[in-house]
C-alpha cells in the first residue's frame, strides 16, 4: 500500500466495486462531471463497469483509496494515459460523498505524485478538471501543480458546456512531503 498522511493507495477489492458502482458511477451527474464519456447504465458486476481492474491493462492503473485510519474505502484513484515514451500520465480521482471536504483529494495527489515520479519514472503529471471544480483545483496547487491552460468549452455536462483546467507538473519541480 502507498500511504499518504491521511490515505492509503491499494489495489481494488471485490467488496470495493459494488460501493464505488453505487456511489461514483451510477449517480448520473457525479460520472457526468468526472468522465469523458456519456453515463450509461451498466448491469452490477459487469466488466464492461468502468470501477473494475484489468490488472493487464498498460496505460492505466487503479487504486481503491482508504483511510489509513480504520481502513474504510473512501473513493479511487488513477493514473492513466501513461505514456511511457514521453514518461508522463494524467492522474484521476473520485471520493465518495462521505469523504469530501476532509483534505483527502489533496494527500491523494501527494500520494499519486510519490507514485508517479519516484515508482514509475515519469517525468510528467497532468490533471484535467472542470474549471468549477474548486476541491480539485486547490488539491493539485497545494501539491505544486501549475496551471496550464483553460479548454474552452470542451466538456459537455449535463446538457451544458462547461471550460476545463489543464494543470502541470514536472518532476524537477515535484517537493514531496517528507515521510512520518
């Protein structure tokens, strides 16, 4: 497990998928405001859910976040679009709504940075957001993330268009927090 100084990054569990289906995906404006693709509704346990793992797949890999306290799930993270020519990814994440608001999006970034640059190599994190996604953009700035540039009009939500935030970071530039 990746441990954060609140969170703990692990692999997916069978008992995880059925919490984050419920909570991330099968709320229509939640999955309409975090994916790129449109919501459709997806029969519980299929592969074809975008909360199950191919533990094969080389551009992407997914972690079950939890606290480090207790254990309990509290949402998912990514790294995705890995390319490993150019040694640079884009991370994702989700939190259920129990768990936002605490400064976990946050310490989830800090820990997806430590995977990205020290694990894997990289030389470049990107994140994507919504240009209203406050929690998400002021989780990305506290870990060093600059902002890039805004994508006019190039997500469409819930039968509106809404601007994106594209930030950087490169790892010259990456300070992680020091371990306790």
């Amino acid at each position: 497990m990746l441990k954060g100084s609140k969170v703990g990054l692990r692999a997916r569990h069978e008992d995880d998928i059925p919490i984050l289906q419920a909570e991330l995906y099968d709320d229509v404006v939640t999955h309409s405001r975090a994916q790129a693709s449109p919501w459709r509704p997806i029969t519980p346990g299929s592969q074809e859910s975008l909360v199950q793992v191919d533990d094969k797949a080389q551009g992407y890999v997914a972690f079950s976040v939890v606290e480090l306290d207790g254990g309990t799930l509290v949402g998912n993270a990514t790294l995705w679009g890995i390319d490993t020519h150019n040694r640079m990814a884009h991370i994702g994440l989700g939190l259920r709504p129990s768990a936002r608001g605490k400064g976990y999006g946050t310490d989830v970034v800090a820990v997806m940075c430590r995977y990205g640059f020290v694990v894997r190599g990289l030389h470049r994190l990107q994140i994507e957001t919504l240009a209203d996604n406050t929690a998400m953009l002021r989780s990305a700035e506290r870990n060093g993330f600059v902002r890039e540039g805004v994508l006019r009009s190039s997500a469409w939500v819930m039968g509106e268009w809404l601007d994106e935030v594209l930030l950087g970071l490169l790892a010259q530039d990456y300070k992680p927090e020091p371990q306790g």
